[in-house]
C-alpha cells in the first residue's frame, strides 16, 4: 500500500511502501524489480515467472539463472531509443537483441526495426514486449516452447522485469 499524502505547501507527495511493486526487492537476488525500461539504462531483464535472464551465449539467445552467470555473461542489456522503439544493446558483445524471419538473435551491431521493441506495462506486474513483425503487426515476445530459448508469437503471456544493472 503506497502513502498519499498532502505536504506543508500544500502539494501532493508519493510514499511507496514495501509492497508497492515500483519499489519491490527480490529476496533471492537482492535487486530491485519492476522498474520502467527507460534509455540511457543498462538492465538485466527477467522473464517474471521463472527469474531467468535474457542471456546472450555463443550468439544464441537463452534464458539463463543468474545463480548461473558470472558478471562476465551476456545478461546486461543498454537500453537505446531511435523513432519511439527501445533496442536493447548487449553491453558485452556490442550487438542488439532482435530478430530474423525464424528466431529471436543478438547479431546485428545496428539498431534497425528488426532489433526495435516496445514495452507495455501487464495489470498483473511486469511488462510485455512487443516487437514489430514487417509494417503491420506488433509479435509478442515470450519463453519459446523449449523452455530456455525466446521468440515471437502472436499471442503470449510472458512478462519481464527490468532490473538496473
């Protein structure tokens, strides 16, 4: 429950409190989630279900524990903006996170509209991410039917969690 409450000039502060999931800290990892993607923003990004980590390894793109990492994995993510879409630049590879016709990849060292996504904040916590298929259609981002790898669908329940690295 978050505080609202009216100050000495008469303005309206925000207290979050411990439950507020703006503020949340993650037990097992100690980070702060559900914080908003913005530019200019290095993340880790977590599939909120599992809290495994978007990681590049070996140029595939998988889910990853953070338990399993070390601090020299592909799991930072440099947030960038061009047009309105966010692109998520791997900090170690110097590439960004996207997509070919076929599956979701880290390749390209430029940021195109194979590489852009939005953001979309889920009523029940987290955010979607969507990315543009061609000029007409937004595909949803989710944990690919493996279980360790992502990719686009049309419809899909996968939420993240962006946590500043």
């Amino acid at each position: 429950m978050s505080d609202i409450s009216s100050t000495a000039n008469g303005t309206t502060a925000y207290t979050p409190s411990i439950t507020d999931p703006s503020v949340a800290e993650e037990p097992s990892t100690g980070f702060h989630s559900y914080t908003v993607p913005w530019p200019g923003n290095t993340y880790i990004i977590l599939e909120q279900a599992s809290r495994r980590a978007i990681t590049l390894t070996a140029s595939r793109i998988r889910l990853q524990h953070i338990s399993e990492q070390t601090q020299d994995t592909g799991n930072r993510w440099l947030c960038v903006e061009d047009s309105g879409y966010l692109g998520f630049h791997n900090t170690k590879s110097g590439t960004y996170l996207g997509h070919n016709e076929w599956a979701m990849r880290a390749t390209s060292t430029r940021f195109t509209s194979w590489e852009s996504f939005t953001a979309r904040a889920h009523p029940q916590g987290g955010y979607q991410l969507h990315m543009p298929r061609w000029w007409y259609r937004l595909k949803i981002v989710v944990v690919a039917s493996d279980g360790c790898g992502l990719e686009a669908r049309n419809h899909g329940e996968t939420r993240w969690e962006f946590v500043k690295a």
